[in-house]
C-alpha cells in the first residue's frame, strides 16, 4: 500500500458519494410502465428497498477498496479490482432507481463508507485467504437479502425486480470466484457478526 493507493481510493470514495448522487435524475413515470402503474405507498415501499440495496452498493465498493489496498496477490488485487467494476454497475443502477422513485440515497452513506473501508481494511490485514473467505461470505448473505427483497417489492415494480436479479447473478459469480481463488470459509462467530452489522445498516438506510 502506498500513496498513490490511497489517493486513486480516495478518488473513488469521492465519487462514490457525491458524484453519482449528482446523477440521479428524476424519471419520466410515462416511460416506465411499471413505476407508471404504482400506488404512491408502492412507490413509498420501492424507494425505501432500494435505498437499502443503493447503501449495500457503497458497502461493497468500500469494502472491495479496503481489501484490494491490503492484497499480497496481483491476482487477488485483480479479482478485487474486476468485482469493483460490476459493483460499480449496480451502485448506478440502485442510484438511477432511487431517483426514477423520485427518492434519494440515504444521508448515511458516508458513514457506511467509512466503516466498510476500515472493515475492508482489517478482513485483509488477516491475509489473502482470509480476505477472500470474508468476499465469500459477504456475498452469500447478500444473495440471501437479495432473494428477501426481491419477493418484498411490490408486483408491479418489475423494474426493481430486474435489477435485482441481475445484481444477484453477479454477487453469486463474486461468491465462487473468491472461493476458487482459494479463500477459506470464515467461521460462526464472525459469520455471525458479518450478519448482526448488515441488519443494522438496512434497518437505518430503509428509513434515512
């Protein structure tokens, strides 16, 4: 880790944000038939869902870029650096969501960052393995919450479904490539612990 590093993370934690919260445009109801056929207490419960899976996408990036700061492995550094990308995907598609519902990013996200960055930080400080066996996880519980929110969205809001299901697709690859890499499975205790920390985030992100 060097300074460069840690100036290209500090880029990127900017532009996580603040940039694309810029980006967030307000949709066109008439184009999305779906969000057009919407209840507003529908539109109310969506936008409260994807603020959650918007916040979870910050996360990621986060803890990606704490991980990939701490890496022994070129190898691994480019595993993190690829899963980062497709993150980033779903961070602009959560984001783009948010505002089609005419909601914002929760007012926590920056606090989320920063913890995720330390926690990112520390699973990679245990070395490579460890750190990959902390993606697995990481990501088998995102599925599980990805599968809750999917069957939680509202009949009509096939858009957020979409999204979702494509986000699950990736996170599930994320889960395999980090255990192929040669990550090793955490144990309870901290599996445990992992899950205890998300639940607090997706209660505070639903409703800020």
């Amino acid at each position: 880790m060097n300074l460069d590093h840690i100036i290209v993370e500090f880029d990127r934690a900017l532009k996580t944000l603040f940039v694309k919260k810029n980006e967030i445009i307000n949709f066109d109801k008439n184009k999305d038939f779906s969000s057009r056929q919407m209840s507003s207490h529908d539109e109310k419960l969506s936008a409260s869902l994807m603020r959650v899976n918007h916040s979870g996408e910050v996360c990621a990036q986060a803890l990606y870029a704490g991980q990939r700061l701490m890496a022994e492995k070129t190898s691994v550094r480019e595993l993190f650096s690829k899963a980062m990308e497709e993150e980033a995907s779903h961070l602009n598609l959560t984001g783009r969501r948010l505002g089609e519902l005419g909601a914002r990013p929760s007012s926590f996200d920056p606090v989320f960052y920063s913890v995720a960055v330390f926690i990112g930080v520390l699973a990679g400080s245990f070395g490579d393995k460890w750190s990959l066996g902390f993606v697995h996880e990481t990501e088998k519980q995102v599925e599980k919450h990805l599968d809750e929110y999917i069957a939680r969205l509202p009949e009509r809001d096939t858009r957020s479904r979409s999204i979702l299901g494509k986000m699950k697709e990736d996170e599930m690859k994320h889960a395999d490539n980090a255990i192929h890499a040669g990550g090793t499975p955490l144990p309870l205790p901290m599996k445990l612990f992992m899950a205890t920390g998300a639940r607090i985030m997706k209660k505070i992100s639903y409703r800020i």
